[in-house]
C-alpha cells in the first residue's frame, strides 16, 4: 500500500509538472508574441519603426465612426520592449486616443511563413509593409523577400498591400512581385516634393497638411449616377459641402485631376472630391441660390517678375537627388543652391556620380559646396546668411537612424542659423537708425521703425507725398520728396505715424527656414516654445509619410491621387487673391471659385498673408461675402504648360549636348590622324560644308607634317579629303555638376 501511494504521489507530481510546463510555456509564448491571432478582415502592420506610431494612430482615427478596428503589427523586437514604447507614446490620452481601436502586438521574423499565419495575414483587408533598416537598398531587398512571402501564404480576393519604398529603382521588381494587389509609396521622392513645395512656396506645406489624413478634409471617391452627362465645372454647385478635384475614368482606372471644365462626365466615372466626411456630403439636384451666383469679370493681374533665388541646403540625405533634380525643373535660370554638410569635398565627385546625374538634369542651377557640420557655430559664422532666401535643414544619413538625434541635430542648426541672421540684423538696424537719426528729428518713428529691424525696408523709388519723403530719408526715397520730408513727418499725428511704420512692417521680407523633423514629438515640444516655433518652419516627414500609408491603407485611390499631386501634371499652389479678386472688393467663396475655373484653377481654400498656419480647406461659408485682400487662394491647377515644357527643353537640350560631345570626339579623332601621318576616315568626320582656300591646306598639310606650330588649334578648320571639313573648335572640359 505504501508503493502505491508513493507511486501515486510520483505519477501526480509528473502529471502536474507537465501541466505547469505547458501552462508556463504558453503563458511565456503570450508574453512574448508568439501566439497566433485569430481576426478577420482586420489591419496588420508588419515592422515597427519611427513611423509606425503614427500610422497605428491614423489608422485608428479612420475607424472613429465606425467603432473601431483590430489592427495587428508584427515586429522582429521584442513584444514588451514594443508595447512598453506604445503605451508610453500614447501620452495622457491612453486608450482614448485610439479610438476605440484594438492594437495586438506580435513577435517574429516576417520573411518567415509561420510568423506571417501568426497575424492571420490571409484573413487581413489590408497589410501596410513598413522600411525595415537603415540602409535602403538593403531595406528594399527585406521589403521584397516579405512580399515574396506574403505571396506564398495568400490573401483574400480583395484584400491589397500597401508597402513603403525607398528606392525608386526597385519599384519596378518589387510591383512585379506583388501584382495588382500592391501599391507602394515612395517616402524619399515624396519627402522631395514636399520640401520642393516648401521652397519654392513656403504657405504650400501647412495646406499639404490639411489634406493629408484623417483629420479635416481628405479625399473621397465616390460613383454618382445622377452627374452622368454633366460638365465637370458644373459639378462645384452640386456639391455645396465639397469640392470636386477629379475624376477617376471609368474606361481605363485612370485619375485625372484638374481636367477640363468641359469634360463631359461618363457613366461609371467615379468623382473625387475633397470634403470633411463621406457623410456629410451628397448630390444637390437644385443648387442653392447663393452657388448660382454670377463669377462676374476677372481683374487684370500681372505677375511679379522672377528673381534669382538663392537657396541654402544643410545636411546630406536619401532625398537630396530628387531634390536637386526638381529645384532644376522648377526654378529659373541661374538659381545657387549652397549645399553645407559634412561629405569631404574630395568625396562629392564620387558622391555626385552615384546619383547618376545626366547632362541637363541641373542646368537650371548653380551648385556651390561647403564642408562642415551646419550644427556647429564656427561653419555657419562664415556664411552670408541673410543673402539666402531660403534655408531647408534635412535629416543628415549620418543620423537618420535615431530620430531624437537628428532632430537634435537639425535645431541646433536652426538656432545658429536665426543667432546668426540677428547678428547681422543688429548691425544693420544699428547703422539705419544712425542714419535716419542724421535726416530727421522724428525719433518716436524712427524708433518704432527700428525695432522691427530696418533692413527689410523694400525700395520704392518713384513715391511721392509722405510715404516717399520717409522713404526719401531711409535713402530709398525720390529726389522730389526732399524738400518737405521733415516738415511733413513732424506735421504728422500719431495715428497717420503709425499706419506709416504698420505699413512699412508688413513689407518686411522675412527669410523662410525649413527643418525636417522626424519625431512628431518634437514638433509638439517646438511648436509650444515661444521663441523656436517663430524662428522656422517644420516638415515632419515621418508623421506626413505616417498619414499617406494610412490613407491608401483605407482607399487605393488615394496613391493615384498623390501621384498626380507631387509628379508634376497637377500642383498644389498658392494664388494671390489679386488674380481673382479686385481690392477691396467683397466677394464670397463661390465667386472666388467660378472665377478660377475660367484659368482652369480649382479653388481648395484659402490662406493668410502674415501667417501661413492659418489655412481653411473647403470652408463652410462659401456664401458669406467678405474682403480677400490680405488672403491667398489654395489651388490646383495644370501644370504641363510650365513643368512638361520645361522638361521637353531639357531633354532636348541633352540630345544637342550629346550629339554635339560626339561631333567633338570625332574632330578630334580626326585631328590626331593628321597629326600621325594616318589616312583619314570619311565616315567618321562630321561635316560642314566645303572649304577651300590655301590656308586650310597650308593648314592641313603642316598638322600631317607633325610641325608643332601648324598643329591643329581651337577654331581652325581643315579640309580633308573629298572637298569637305570639320571644325576642330573643342568642347571645354564638362563640370560634374559642382
């Protein structure tokens, strides 16, 4: 009987071991991320980078309405590593800022099958396939062995991936892995694009934001039956509470944005429009009186003249190609472009040929390079910062990795470069008022004028009166003012003073300084300071790419749309009410815009003068009149008149080089068989036209003697056999683009 309760109790412990170990393996396969998901038609997510926050929190602001969604993100760290980051990241909001979203995290290799039935990605709607590394080729690679994966284990028949590229060279290998379910985003061509934006128009990047993500306006595609044989810009009155932007062919899946307001619309022509919510929007068969207003007449405008800009470039990242390329396209002639980071000078030929520039792509600009670290105080003190109008801080590769540190980075750089700016304002407002202290006794304007810094002042030589006698004494003024510009500002009360120095203030030209900021975390602690949200403006690229993975997550158009938006046949730009409005004149929205479409412009919002953070997309009083002399107009407007051609130029421009770099080598093939005595090869001589003469033979005859002072030189022409001739005026030694 004993035996047999010791072998019970044996047989008991072993059982219970067993059972514990089970218990402790699965409670440990819990903890780590290893237990399978079991949801359908959820979200997952595979990697988790600077960028991953961000997208999980969009996508759970899409499904607000809805209740919510499951979104699973599959990552090769650590779950409680992960989950510990995403709940701190959340902030004081916690849970509430997802929306009533669920967010499951797994842990495992994705190249691997069994971590990608893990997520239960054949059951998902949608995978959004994250930049996994640092270097982009090596990322692009995963990027491909995942969707290769991916492919193996299945999906539904309507679900589609959504994966960020990074390298445009491999989009082609990478689309023809995933097929027609893929759409990939390329996060460094857009990121060019959006500075390109900024740089050449500063008030762009905030209205580029208001239309990116789920909150405010986005865009919306949408079939309506009832706008079947309506003109496209007839639509705009049909649609109060949107804005129709374009149409998505029904023949051919195309999208076409900005089209012809006289596009006829076909059946099964999907509208898109850009509106608050999908809900709130609907066909208006009978307009409202206050849309079926007359556009009236469109003032005479006359654009400003272009000047050569002078750009100033610290850092050296992914994005630097593209950019180049494009400021070439869309700035004129003779632009500099300063670039300072900390590639060794004798390392920017080789730097410069891998970006595999070819003749033409920068003949619109003028590079000039700097070494040193644009963070440090003893590389910007030696720069002319205030002849820049403007200066675009990027993420350097060096420390693209760590987002905390490039940021870092970047503000310190913004810091120095306003401390500098200040310096010289200083030194300037110094010299001015000493100045106008010398030519008036006005000190109580003179002061006022100085403290907002006098080096601003704009010229303005043939006004006259008041204005141009104060002018006249800051030196900018014209000779008939002279002789009462003392009398007339002492006899001036304070209240005309001081809409004289308002409206000297507002002329102030205010150099625009960009900074690419990674963490969004950081914006929110810039944006809060007092002094550092005034000295820059912010492009966070990870939160804008963040927002675009989310929206194609949800609607595929949307990557079609953007395509059309940053490739260059349609452009996000900013209007000056002047092209559509008179001064002073009271208008409202609706006018605003039936105006625009006889330029084939469609009106988005509009925007502020001074303060560009103040934007309205598709406002909600499109019918209340009101004066548009301090706004600019969001528009979108074609762009193949100005873009398309430039490029055509270009291309031409590269053909003539490289026939003309042939024709040279060919001259000068030629040139060195004369010199050898070699008989010469007519087939491989270019020709212009027949030379005869004594000299060209005296000429020739002394190249073929080997005479070193007969020897061909620039400029000379030799005949040669028969009664033809080629130039031998050589093409100089061609830069490499620096």
């Amino acid at each position: 009987a004993g035996g047999t309760t010791v072998c019970g109790v044996l047989v008991s412990a072993m059982v219970t071991g067993v059972v514990v170990d089970k218990v402790r393996s699965k409670l440990d396969g819990f903890r780590k991320g290893r237990t399978a998901v079991q949801e359908w038609n959820h979200t997952v997510v595979i990697g988790w980078t600077d960028r991953s926050l961000g997208l999980v929190l969009e996508l759970a602001r899409a499904h607000e309405s809805r209740g919510g969604t499951v979104i699973v993100v599959l990552t090769d760290l650590p779950k409680v590593q992960v989950e510990s980051e995403f709940q701190l990241s959340l902030g004081a909001g916690g849970a509430a800022n997802l929306c009533g979203s669920r967010v499951i995290f797994r842990s495992g290799q994705p190249e691997q099958i069994s971590a990608l039935q893990s997520v239960s990605v054949p059951t998902a709607r949608v995978v959004v396939l994250m930049s996994l590394g640092d270097d982009s080729q090596k990322a692009d690679a995963r990027t491909l062995r995942i969707i290769v994966a991916m492919t193996v284990v299945g999906m539904q028949p309507d679900a589609h991936i959504v994966a960020e590229v990074r390298d445009k060279e491999m989009d082609t290998a990478i689309m023809f892995t995933g097929g027609k379910r893929l759409e990939t985003i390329h996060c460094n061509e857009m990121n060019a694009h959006v500075s390109l934006s900024a740089v050449k128009q500063p008030g762009v990047t905030p209205a580029f934001e208001e239309i990116i993500g789920f909150e405010g306006d986005e865009f919306y595609t949408r079939v309506w039956p009832e706008t079947e044989g309506m003109l496209f810009g007839q639509l705009n009155d049909h649609f109060p509470r949107a804005i129709p932007i374009g149409v998505r062919l029904a023949s051919s899946s195309e999208v076409v944005l900005c089209p012809p307001m006289d596009y006829v619309m076909c059946p099964n022509d999907a509208l898109i429009v850009l509106c608050e919510d999908l809900k709130q929007y609907t066909y208006v068969a009978s307009p409202p009186k206050s849309a079926m207003v007359s556009a009236g007449n469109i003032p005479h405008f006359r654009a400003p003249e272009a000047k050569r800009d002078r750009l100033l470039v610290c850092g050296w990242g992914e994005s630097l190609k593209r950019l180049l390329r494009m400021l070439s396209i869309v700035f004129d002639p003779g632009t500099e472009v300063h670039l300072v980071n900390r590639v060794p000078l004798d390392q920017r030929a080789a730097r410069m040929t891998e970006f595999d520039f070819e003749d033409g792509d920068l003949d619109n600009i003028e590079l000039f390079h700097i070494f040193g670290n644009p963070s440090k105080w003893y590389t910007l003190r030696t720069l002319d910062i205030a002849s820049f109008s403007v200066v675009l801080v990027v993420s350097d590769e060096n420390e693209i990795a760590d987002a905390m540190l490039s940021d870092a980075q970047n503000l310190a750089s913004i810091l120095l470069l306003r401390n500098k700016a200040e310096i010289v304002e200083s030194k300037k407002r110094s010299r001015d008022r000493k100045k106008l202290r010398r030519t008036s006794k006005s000190f109580s304007v003179i002061e006022k004028f100085g403290e907002e810094g006098l080096r601003h002042a704009p010229p303005a030589p043939r006004i006259s009166g008041l204005c141009g006698g104060f002018l006249y004494a800051l030196g900018l003024g014209c000779k008939t003012a002279k002789s009462n510009v003392r009398s007339r500002i002492n006899r001036t009360d304070t209240e005309t003073r001081d809409s004289i120095v308002k409206a000297l203030q507002e002329s102030f030209v205010k150099q625009h300084i960009f900074v690419e900021i990674l963490d969004t975390q950081t914006q929110e602690l810039i944006e809060a300071h007092p002094y550092m949200s005034s000295a820059c403006r912010f492009l966070v690229s990870n939160k804008l790419i963040s927002k675009v993975l989310a929206m194609v997550a949800e609607d595929r158009t949307v990557n079609r749309v953007l395509e059309n938006l940053l490739t260059g046949n349609t452009q996000m730009a900013l209007s000056p009410a002047e092209m559509y409005v008179a001064k002073d004149e009271r208008v409202s929205f609706f006018v605003v815009a039936k105006r625009a479409k006889r330029l084939r412009h469609i009106v988005l919002g509009y925007q502020h003068k001074e303060n560009h953070k103040w934007t309205s997309i598709n406002p909600k009083d499109k019918a209340s009149s009101r004066n548009w002399n301090n706004s600019n107009f969001v528009v979108l407007r074609r762009v193949e008149e100005d873009i398309a051609n430039r490029r055509l130029e270009i291309s031409k421009r590269r053909m003539s080089v490289a026939e003309e770099r042939l024709a040279k080598l060919e001259a000068l093939e030629q040139a060195q068989a004369l010199e050898q005595g070699r008989p010469l090869s007519p087939s491989k001589v270019t020709f212009h036209g027949a030379v005869g003469g004594e000299a060209a033979n005296g000429a020739a005859n002394g190249a073929a003697n080997g005479s070193a002072s007969q020897r061909p030189v620039a400029g000379l022409t030799v005949e040669v056999p028969q009664a033809q001739a080629v130039s031998l005026d050589f093409l100089p030694a061609q830069p490499l683009g620096f």
